[in-house]
C-alpha cells in the first residue's frame, strides 16, 4: 500500500514512476557501496523523474491466443 501510495502522489505532482523489482543478487554490491546494514535486503526500487516524452506510451501486444495456452477450460 505504501508503494501505491507513493506512487499516486509522485503522479499527482507530474512524475514518471517505475517500480523495479529485484532478486537477492545484487544486495552485497548495493550494501557495500550505500553502507546499508548486512541484515536489510533490497526488494525493489522506486525511480522516478519528470517525464522527457509522453506520458502513457501506446502499447502493442500480440493477439492473447498467441501469448498464453489454457489448459481445462
């Protein structure tokens, strides 16, 4: 909630946010070079920043059935 939170605020204000999410590899390098404590483990990061472009970028996808199999439905 508290990122959803954030992220709606920093929005309101007319920021670009993007949440990254991480796996545990790259916490001893980020520990090391922040001096975080041993005992905290990134989870993931916040980045934002005034937009350069537009806002909401149109999106392609490919057709769902191509995407994704059923199986049992």
């Amino acid at each position: 909630m508290l990122q959803y939170a954030v992220w709606t605020m920093l929005t309101a204000e007319g920021y670009g946010v993007n949440l990254q999410h991480y796996d545990p590899m790259p916490d001893a390098a980020a520990a090391k070079e922040w001096n975080i404590p041993a005992d905290w483990s990134l989870k993931a990061q916040m980045v934002f920043g005034k937009p350069a472009g537009p806002r909401i970028m149109p999106k392609e996808y490919e057709p769902a059935e191509d995407r994704m199999m059923m199986f049992g439905a």
